[in-house]
C-alpha cells in the first residue's frame, strides 16, 4: 500500500468484514476482552457504540443501527434455559453484554417489574411483539 487512501480503504474493510461479524457472534467473556483493549482494535470510538452494538445486532428486533438498544418495542426473549421473558428493553440498565427489561417471565401474572439482566450468551432469540 502507497497511498494514504489504500490503508483508510484497507481499515474499513477491516472493520466491516472482520471486527463486526465477530462481535456478531463472540461470547461475552471473549466482548470483554476485547472491550478492554478497544481503543488499539477499533479505534478512538465509543464501545458501546461500536462492540456492544456490533454484538446485540446478532438480535436484529431488538436494537436500533444507530440508537443501540430499542427500547420503544416490547419484546419476547427466550433463553437457553427455556424460560421466556416479555417486556421492554432497559438500555440504561443493558450494560456490557447483559439484557435488562421491564416486564416479566411469559408465565408470571404480577406487575411488570426489572427482570434480568441476562448475559448475551443465556440468550438464544429476540422477538419483537408489536412493531408501530
């Protein structure tokens, strides 16, 4: 590479084709590692931004490309345990690969209250309940 342009060029490649699938698709332990050395990885940019975003996007109903997390939306979320949770995502409290909502198991009747958080991994699916 001579120009300047080749390696901005080659970095973005980098960052689209290599960086973000594997967000997409790392386990928890492996986004906190690389949450630790994100600077020299990704650059001067927010990792909530970028690697948690990159990451949670592996649930495409449950963030917003540009917002992070949605929580206008309420959702349906199934973990690997089998329990289901309904409600609406707590991104404030959705921190470092891990799911807050406030809402309730499927097959609990009380008032919706802060269930979670649930690590990234636990998670094996997001639906959107209703879309307006």
């Amino acid at each position: 590479m001579q120009l300047f342009e080749e390696i901005v060029t080659s970095r973005k490649n980098w960052l689209n084709d290599v960086l973000r699938p594997w967000c997409g698709q790392a386990s928890r332990k492996e986004l906190l590692k690389a949450e630790a050395e994100w600077v020299d990885l990704a650059g001067k940019v927010d990792p909530e931004k970028t690697l948690w975003l990159w990451a949670w996007s592996r649930f495409p109903e449950l963030v917003h490309e540009s917002l992070g997390i949605e929580e206008t939306s309420e959702v349906e979320v199934r973990l690997q345990d089998g329990r289901i949770f309904i409600g609406f995502p707590n991104s404030r409290n959705s921190q470092r690969g891990e799911l807050a909502l406030l809402g309730g198991e499927i097959s609990h009747d009380g008032p919706p209250a802060e269930v979670g958080p649930f690590s990234i991994d636990q998670i094996v699916a997001v639906r959107r309940l209703f879309s307006f």
